[in-house]
C-alpha cells in the first residue's frame, strides 16, 4: 500500500496534495498516539530522562515523512523517510527499556513493537520504491539542463549541430538522420576546446614540419563519438567507416592499431583510402554511418 501510495505521490499529484493523506503517514501518528498515552498514564511519566528520548522519537517518524514529503524532491524525501525509519529502531530500543523498568506490561510492550515494526517496515518499502524510481519529484519536474535541452533538440530535428565536437569548416551539420540511420559529416582530427591539430607543428609558411598520427587518430575518433552522443546513437552503432588518410605508406600501421583499439568490438564496415590532402593540415579523416 505504501508504495502504491508512492506512485500516486508522484504520478497524481491531484490525488495526494497533502502528507497527511499517506497512509505511512497516517500509521505512524497513530502509533505517536499510542506512545504519548503511556507518557502521561504509566511510572514512565515520572523517568523523566527515558520520556524525554521517548517522547522525541515518536515525534521523529511522522514529522520527518511530513517534512520530506514537503520537500518536494524524490531524494530529500528519502533521506528524511531514512530518519524516520531510524527514529523507529531507536523508538523499539527504548520500548525494550520500558519493559526492562516495569514501566509498562509484556502486553502493552508487544503491542506497541509490533506497531512500531509495522511502521518501520512500511518506510522502508516507500524508501525501496523511491530508490528504484526515475521520477524526481515536483521540486524538479520542470528543470532541464542546458545539456540536456541541447540534446532533446537534437533528437527532434534531422541535422545535428554539437558543441562537443570540432565546428564544420562550411554550411554543413555534423550530422543527419534518415529514419534509422544517422550519416556523420567528414569528421578530422581538430579538438573541440581549441580547434588545434593535436601533435601538429607547422614552418612560417604553414607548411607541416611533424605530425602525430596516433595523437591525431584518438582526437578524431573522440569528435566522431562526440557527435554520434549528440545525435542519440553510440560507438557500438557505428555500421560503416570510411577512412581518409594523406600518407598511406607511413600511416597505416599506427592508425591501423589505434583502430583496432577503438573497433575491437564493434565490426563496423571499414575503407581506407589515401587523399593528396584535406581541408586543413590534418593526417586523417572520417565518414561514418551508424544506427539511432
């Protein structure tokens, strides 16, 4: 019941408006009931220490599923229902001291643990519940993050633009769906913080003196998983590469091993061809086609 209650919480807020419609609630006030009876009409009146904590405990449990409940977040609601359950166990430790002082009978010892057990056990089935749920609760229900926005959109139009990823050279996405599939522009190797060619250094002239084909193959490979998570795929949905280098001869081994490092599951369809040069002074590029 508490956890069908639960759902209502937060699926049907018109439902359940108020802490004191939840029958945890409910069961734990009446147990506060029960307990502040036996305050004021058994020798415990009088172990002032013992009624002091007693009394404190009892109040524990309902206050803190009412003020958890009023936090309006799905993870303060479970850690003020954890207090509370916690209030419960101390609340049976003390009972046990009641019933070691004479305080109160066997009977009435009974009565009241098994009450408390009860509404412990019934925390921690709402706490159960909550853990596994996605939901967050009203106080978050209308926040996205601006990732998380960016992302929504994406998924909604057929061309992908990212942030995460180098910027096209020209008019061009990074990417565009067709149905299933998700064609990626030619992706190099430029780093999306700085736009630089990782391991590149040029003369004056913008000539190349040395480059670093492996440092070049790990930063296009993280681009074209940049833009595949953009668009709602995956590296494992990778179906198809089309690989374009500037010196086969040279290249091949190194970026044939860090390949196989990136693709070693994933049995994507590969060409690799040999281009005089690309746009800029990069030493590899990629054109990828992969599942949504």
């Amino acid at each position: 019941m508490a956890i069908e209650l639960c759902y209502i919480y937060f699926e049907i807020m018109s439902t359940i408006k108020k802490f004191t419609d939840l029958e945890v609630w409910q069961l734990s006030n009446e147990l506060e009931k029960k307990i502040f009876s036996i305050l004021q009409t058994t020798t415990l009146s009088k172990d002032f220490a013992l009624k002091d904590q007693i009394n404190k405990s009892a109040g524990s449990i309902p206050d803190n599923i009412a003020e958890g409940f009023g936090r309006g977040g799905r993870l303060e609601f479970i850690q003020f229902l954890s207090i509370a359950r916690a209030s419960s166990s101390e609340l049976q430790s003390q009972l046990i001291r009641c019933l070691n002082r004479n305080h109160i009978s066997k009977e009435l010892y009974d009565e009241l643990f098994e009450l408390t057990d009860k509404t412990g056990a019934k925390i921690g089935a709402f706490i159960k519940y909550l853990n596994g749920s996605e939901k967050t609760g009203t106080k978050f229900q209308n926040r996205v993050s601006p990732n998380e926005k960016r992302e929504t959109e994406n998924e909604k139009r057929e061309t992908i633009h990212t942030e995460t990823a180098a910027k096209p050279l020209g008019a061009y996405p990074h990417a565009r769906k067709a149905g299933n599939l998700l064609f990626l522009s030619g992706i190099g190797s430029r780093q999306a913080s700085d736009n630089k060619i990782p391991g590149l250094e040029l003369d004056a002239e913008g000539k190349i003196i040395k480059y670093d084909i492996e440092a070049e193959c790990h930063s296009v490979f993280a681009n074209v998983k940049a833009v595949l998570e953009a668009s709602g795929s995956s590296w494992d949905k990778i179906v198809d590469v089309t690989v374009f280098l500037t010196n086969m001869k040279n290249d091949f081994p190194a970026y044939n091993k860090v390949y196989g490092e990136y693709f070693k599951d994933v049995e994507a369809c590969r060409t690799t061809v040999e281009v005089k040069s690309l746009p800029t002074p990069i030493a590899i590029e990629l054109k990828v086609i992969a599942t949504i």
